[in-house]
C-alpha cells in the first residue's frame, strides 16, 4: 500500500509565488474598468460582512488530496492578502476544518508561525493570532489542514451510484452559499473576489475538472498524478469548483470557446441535447450581453444524485447540474424533461454573465443573480425555441410567486441578510420568480432595446466586480431616459402584491375610459392597509388590438383605451399585480374569453381563481371561466385548466366522511370537464404534433389519475401489466406517468413488484424515479412502509430525504411526524443548506390545525430565531389552506350544486 503524500509548497516555490502574484492580479485587473475594481475604503465601508475589515485576500493558491474512500482530504492553503491596517491577527471562514501549522511570510523573506489559533463554531470563522503585529502591505498566508468529504450535496461530498461494474464514487464540490470554507480557509463572501490556482493528487486513472482547463499533469507513480488547473480570473469563492471521478467529456467549439460536457462513463451519448444547445446559448448570451464569454472553457458536468437545495449551480467555467437536469435518457426522457434541461441550461449559462462575471456584494441583492438568470432563462428559450411557446409559461411563475407574495410572511426582493441561514432561506420564490417578473415588467415598460442598452452597459462598467441593485437601475435610467429606478423601488424594496381594481367601463365615440385604483391583493390580512406602488398598466379591448398604458401614481389613474369591446387590464400579462374587475366587466370577459389571446386567457383565469380564493370576488367565477374555455384552446392553456381543477380537488382533500363526499362531487364535475380534453388528446402521440400536445396527454393522464378516473386507471394498470412483454406499451413519453398512476392506486402486490424493480435497477435516473414511486401511495400503510424504506441504506443516501418530501406530498401529517420521530437520522441525509427549511416544507401541504403547533414547537426548538422564514410560510399557508375550506368551498359546493340541478 502506498501512502499519498500531502502536497507541499517548497519554500522557492512560495517566494516564487509571492513576486508572481502581482504580475498575475494586475493581469486580470486589466480586464476590469476602475468602477469595477476591488475596493476602495468607501465601497468596504459599504458592504456587509461577517468578518473584520482590514485585510482582503487578492490570490489563492490550493492543493487538495482527497482520499475518497476515506472521505478525508489534505489541503494547504498559500494565500495572498492585502493588509490595509495593522494587526496582530487575521480572521477568516474555516468549518470543520482541522489546522496543523499556520505561518505568514512576506516578499523579503521575513515569516511569523501563527502564535495561536482559535475557531469560533458559531460564527464558522477561525483567527491566527501572532507574536507581532503584521504591518500595512502584502504577504502570503500559509495554512495546512484537514477536512472531510460530505455525503450531502455541501462543500466537498461524494456520491456513490450503481453501474454494471459495480459501485463508484465520484467527488463533487458545492459552495454557494457560504461552504467553501468548509474545503478552504477563505474570506467566503461575495464581495471579497479574488484569482484562484487549484492544483491537486489524484488517482491517474480519474479526471479531475475544475473551473479552469488543467494547465499541467504530472505522473507521481503508485497510481496518482499532480494535476494543476489555470488560474481563474477574480471571483468569489462560492464560484470555485473541483470534481473528480470515473468521467469522461465531449466538447465542441463556440465563438472561441470549448463547450463541454462531462458525466459518468457510460451516459455520455444522454448530453447530446445539452452540449448542442449550449454551444448556441453561448453564441447567444456573447451577442446579448455584449461582453464575451471570458473563461477558455464552459463545462456542464452531470451527477447522480439529487438535493433538497438546489439542482444545478453555475460555477464559473464548470457548471454542476444533477443528472436529471442535463441528461437525456431515451428509455424515460419527456417532452417536458427537453423543456427543463433546456431551461436549467439557459439559467446557469446566463449566471456565467449575472452572477459570476458580476456579482451582488452580499445575498441582500441574490436577486440580482436569481432573478436575472431565470428572466434570461425564459427570454433565450423564447427566442431560441419559439416552437416550444413557453412565453405562456411565464403566467405560471408569476403566479408561484404571488401565491407567496400574499402572505403575511412575504419579503421584499432585496432583503436584509444577517446569517448564513438566512442566506440559505433567499432561495425562494420572491427571489427567482418575483425577480423575474419584475424585470419582465420593467423590460415591457422601457421596450427591449432600451433593456439590453442597460443590461450591456451594466456589463461593461461592472465586469469582475460586485454591485448592488442601484448600480443596474442608474443604467436602465440612463438607456430609458426617465426615472424607471422609482418604479423598480418600490417592486423590490417593499414585498406585496398590488391589486388593481377597474372601474365601470365608459365607451364613447369608439374610446373606452376607466378609471383603474391601487390598493393590495391579500390572502391573509383582508384589513392590511395597502402599500403604494407606481405601476405600469397595459390594457386593450377585445378584438381592437391596440394598448393603451398608464403608470399608476397615488393609488388611482384614468385611462382611455381604443375600441368599444370588453375591457382587458393587464394585456399581454407583463405586469405584476392582480386585476379585479366590476361584475360587469368579469361576466364581458368571459363571453369573449374564447377571443383572448391564450397568454391572456392564463392570466385571467389566474386571477379569478386567486381572488376567488382569497374572498375577493365569487369563487364560482373561476369555474365560469374554466366552463368558457374551448377544446380549441392552446394546450397549455387547458393544462392550466386542468391544473387548476385539480388543485381545488385537492382542497377538498380529508379523512371524513363529508370531505370525501364533497370531493367526490367536485370530482364529478372536474373529471367530466376533463374527460373532452383527454379523447380529444388521445393516448397515443400523433405524427407532427405540438410539443405542448405531449406535455397535456401525459398531465391530463397523472391528473385524471389523481382523481380516480376509472377508464384512466383502467388503461394504466393494462398498459403497465402488457409492458412486461410489450415495451411498447409503455412508451417513453408516458412511461414515468404510467407508473405514477399505478403506483398511486397501487395495492401491496404491485407495490412489492415495483420495489424489486428499483432494487435491481442501474440506471441512477431511472432508480431515483422507482424509489420515488414507492413513496407516492394514497394508501397511509404503504405510505408508512415507504418512510421505513427511506432511512434504509437501500434508497441512497440522496433518495431517502426525496422520499420522505414525496411521501408528504399525499400525507403531511404523517411525514412530518415520522420525520420528528427520527430527526437525527433524517438530519443527517440532508444538505445542511437545507435543514432550516425541510421540515416545514414537509408539513406545508397540511390543512389541519394540529399541525400549525406541531411546526411552531419544531421551529422554536431546532432553529434559530432567524432561521424560521419558511417554517412562518408554511405556517401561514397552513392557516390559508384551513380558511379555503371553510369560507371559500361551501360557494364551490352551491355553484356546483346549482350546475346538478
């Protein structure tokens, strides 16, 4: 057995490194603006941190051995720091790591070993202290260390998978937000950039991947090989990425840049998709943002596995994404997985512009990163697969956000920031789906070409740096030519939903004038007095055409639209607020619902429903609209019919004998709606059809089966039993369906069945979909066998956390406690990322009162007080969910009793 030997920096190699540094800092610095430059005193006296001023890291030198098996690493850290004021210790992020020597040596030689060490658990920092004050300028810091290698997707981990050959691991890096400290001493916030040369000792007969391409590899012997990558430009430490396994690669080149793909060996030929299409989103984003690419290399790298945090992270130059993001597997692929790589691929590849070239000071401003890619994500998808129609799309993550946006427990969009957890928790809807919708809106507002105007010259001023949101209003309001920043204020400093309330439509003379007034869409404080915003209303008239457009300021504004039709607010669905309609106005719509254009029919039907639920207006008017709605319709406008009549089934959802009944007559009415679209769809996919065509037969199928259709259950059961003999029976794009509704209804026989599949299944996407059905029975008792399974070492340690969340999907109550009942164990499967937030997402579903103090009890004695964000949301929709029932289905009950009659 040979011993791996530790790399060490000779001391040649250190001084070498020290008069090298600044060559390769002002190198980079080159490339920068002087706005976009590391800090001056004003912009540190600016920026939030957890750590002393006074001393900022310029380059990192790390070399890393990992000992997989082990899961232990050895590492030293050679860091140059700038000292802008004297001091006798240095403070930076360390946890979990182990310290055998810390020294600091400067450019002429002189060097002090650390007097003493101390970490803070609390505050996961660690400070060297020494025998002498270290004086203003440059030095290098010197750290050897331990670690250990995670099985959860957070700093350095592992992920082991299955393989015809056997089990492999293969290693991984995850770092945003706050982990690279947990596989380097750093300053690991967003605002200390720096350059980065990682090198490290691994086995020959693997690939390591970094950020950068590998600038040299040398053979060790034994088995091992020194592998040193490029040295990457300024960044934030989140950023930084190592992985390492049995993988192998296929590139193509765009616009002068290598374009990759990397996975496990074997599953190559499932990138095609994604190395195609990300070699023209390049050439896309180079020619948007104005500012090229400016890394040598983009890898997409593909894992096993999964987490309860996130699915893809866009580190620069080597972006991760879960294998289920990035892949396609032609045995169980949909149209909808396309759409999704697709959209994963176009957000982290615009995160390589927003987010990694320029990034926010601190996690007050994520959205700045969150919200501009997933904006960025749904415009390229427009523009790049227009045969997709996904602009229709956008109604729907809107909507996801102001589901949480109505809720006493929202936030703004920037939002103050004191904790790591804290961090943690941004990664919302507000974030990503707020911000997005808010840019939509803004872009509508100035036009396109102003927009990108803004967003190139932004680019340009910032490259490198860190900004804050004003930095990009100034830009917008200088492209614009008008202060579009007073309207961007008051839509991500303050949270809320405004909600826009239209007058009695007057026509005169072939002109329509209303008067519109803002006040606030709740769904939980009906006595709130409401905000203000200034908002951007677009209207029109129904078979007119033309817009009219007004910003509402003061809370009220009149408008004059063209034509005489009925009244539409909101045309074209860019805006951000909710639109409640006189009766007059609502029952004119409806009779011309079949004449909306279908994004306006997604956002009509969205609002009706949402302010029926909320008290608002009747919540039989939903069902009026969903009546009205052709079979002609655009296809994602009935799967958002359907979706919508499922959810309110779903609201009916409860264990006694009245709740069932009432379900079922729902049921009754939802399924015979339901029903015309399913024949007119078909089971079989039809030459030369729409790609939403496909998306609809298999959503209509999983919802029809929720419902308990019978000829849906019927044709699944057949078609899974004859698929033993007959693949074919099962045909990939409806294969995954298929299986859930089977498993849904599944009896103890069929479930056992299903089990033996998932045990002696390799495939790790197709394993990962099998133990997912095991846990997605409506019967409670193999609900129950299912989260005994779960804390098994059968699923994975990443299957297992997905199986509980899958189980509380149909039974909150029950996974919530079972989870309790076993907190340690489940703890320890999954991410610490997300651990403030697991727990109350597994009771969010509930709508019983019991569980509102089951979660207060498991948030005060698990979570800090400032970590509680989503267990107050899920309390608060917990709360929302019991009011429904109680004051807004009896109106359903009437309606649909009144239907019967």
């Amino acid at each position: 057995m040979h011993r791996t030997p530790t790399p060490r920096f000779r001391r040649s190699q250190l001084a070498a490194a020290v008069l090298a540094l600044a060559s390769i800092t002002a190198a980079h610095a080159g490339n920068t603006t002087p706005a976009a430059r590391y800090a001056s005193a004003s912009h540190a006296a600016t920026t939030t941190t957890q750590l002393p001023r006074g001393v900022r890291p310029l380059h990192y030198i790390v070399s890393i051995t990992p000992d997989a098996a082990a899961a232990t690493f050895k590492g030293e850290a050679a860091i140059k720091v700038a000292v802008d004021t004297p001091t006798a210790s240095i403070t930076f992020n360390a946890l979990n790591l182990a310290f055998a020597a810390a020294a600091i040596e400067g450019a002429g030689g002189s060097k002090q070993v650390t007097r003493k060490i101390e970490f803070d658990a609390d505050k996961q920092t660690a400070t060297v202290h020494f025998a002498e004050p270290v004086e203003k300028g440059e030095y290098l810091l010197r750290i050897d260390y331990s670690g250990k290698i995670g099985t959860q997707a957070t700093g350095l981990f592992s992920l082991d998978y299955d393989t015809p050959q056997g089990r492999q691991r293969a290693l991984y890096t995850q770092f945003e937000n706050s982990d690279a400290r947990s596989m380097l001493p750093s300053w690991d916030e967003p605002d200390y950039k720096a350059t980065f040369a990682l090198d490290v000792v691994v086995p020959s007969n693997q690939m390591a991947v970094g950020n950068m391409p590998i600038a040299r590899s040398e053979d060790l012997g034994y088995g091992m090989k020194h592998v040193y990558f490029a040295t990457t430009p300024r960044m934030s430490t989140y950023l930084l990425f190592f992985g390492l396994g049995d993988f192998e690669r296929a590139t193509k080149m765009a616009d002068g840049t290598e374009v990759g793909v990397i996975t496990k060996k074997g599953a190559l030929a499932q990138s095609r998709f994604a190395l195609d299409e990300s070699a023209a989103l390049l050439r896309e984003y180079n020619d948007y943002f104005g500012v090229r690419y400016p890394l040598p290399k983009l890898d997409n790298i593909a894992a096993p596995g999964r987490s309860q945090f996130f699915g893809a992270m866009e580190n620069w130059g080597a972006v991760f994404t879960f294998e289920y993001g990035l892949l396609l597997d032609p045995a169980i692929s949909t149209q909808s997985d396309k759409e999704n790589i697709y959209t994963t691929l176009s957000h982290e590849m615009a995160h390589q512009w927003f987010g990694d070239l320029v990034t926010m000071r601190w996690w007050d401003d994520l959205w700045l990163n969150e919200g501009f890619a997933s904006w960025m994500e749904s415009r390229t998808t427009e523009r790049l697969h227009p045969e997709w129609n996904t602009a229709l799309s956008n109604v729907g993550g809107r909507e996801s956000a102001m589901s949480q946006d109505a809720l006493r427990t929202t936030h703004p969009v920037v939002q103050r920031i004191a904790t790591v957890e804290q961090a943690s928790q941004a990664f919302d809807g507000i974030t990503y789906q707020k911000g997005e919708a808010v840019i939509r809106m803004l872009e509508a507002y100035v036009g396109a070409d102003t927009w990108r105007t803004a967003v190139r010259s932004y680019m340009r001023k910032h490259a490198y740096g860190n900004t804050v949101s004003d930095d990009l209003w100034r830009e917008v309001d200088a492209a614009a030519g008008k202060p579009v920043s007073a309207i961007a204020h008051d839509f991500t400093l303050q949270p809320g939903v405004p909600m826009i309330t239209v007058g009695q439509a007057v026509c005169r003379k072939g002109s329509t004038r209303v008067t519109l007034t803002q006040t606030e869409f709740s769904k939980d404080q009906p006595d709130k007095k409401p905000l203000s915003w200034k908002v951007p209303v677009i209207a029109s008239t129904v078979g007119n055409g033309k817009l009219a457009k007004v910003v509402l300021k003061n809370g009220k504004a009149t408008l004059n639209v063209p034509g005489c039709g009925a009244l539409l607010v909101n045309a074209g669905q860019s805006g951000y607020y909710r639109t409640l309609y006189a009766p007059a106005g609502t029952r004119a719509l409806a009779r011309s619902f079949a004449r909306l254009a279908p994004i306006d029919q997604l956002g009509l039907l969205a609002d009706s429903q949402s302010l029926g639920m909320a008290g608002l207006q009747d919540p039989a008017g939903f069902l009026e609209l969903v009546k009205a709605t052709p079979l002609s319709a655009d296809p994602q406008v009935l799967g958002r019919v359907a979706g919508s009549l499922n959810d309110l089934y779903e609201q009916y959802a409860g264990d006694s004998v009245d709740s069932k009944a009432r379900q079922h007559a729902f049921g009754r009415f939802a399924m015979a709606r339901l029903a015309p679209m399913m024949a007119q769809t078909g089971w079989e996919a039809h030459a030369g059809e729409a790609s939403s065509v496909a998306t609809l037969r298999a959503r209509l199928i999983a919802i029809l089966g929720d419902m308990g259709e019978p000829g849906v259950l019927l044709e699944a059961r057949r078609r899974y039993a004859a698929s033993e003999q007959d693949p074919a029976a099962m045909p990939a794009p409806l294969r995954r369906t298929i299986l859930g509704v089977v498993a849904q209804h599944a009896d103890a026989a069929t479930w056992e069945q299903m089990h033996a599949r998932a045990q002696q299944e390799k495939t790790p996407l197709i394993k990962n979909q099998l133990y997912d059905l095991l846990a997605s029975s409506d019967d409670p008792a193999l609900a129950q066998r299912a989260l005994a399974l779960a804390l098994t070492d059968e699923p994975g340690v990443t299957n297992s956390p997905a199986m509980i969340s899958r189980v509380s999907r149909t039974h909150p109550e029950l996974a919530f406690d079972f989870a309790l009942a076993h907190l340690e164990q489940v703890n320890a499967r999954v991410d610490a990322s997300s651990r403030s937030r697991y727990f109350p997402r597994l009771a969010a579903g509930s709508a019983q009162p019991e569980m509102i103090a089951k979660l207060k009890a498991y948030a005060q004695a698990n979570l800090p007080e400032g970590a509680r964000g989503d267990a107050d949301s899920s309390v608060a929709g917990i709360e929302y969910r019991i009011k429904v029932r109680a004051e807004r289905l009896p109106a359903v009950d009437a309606w649909l009793a009144k239907q019967a009659g």
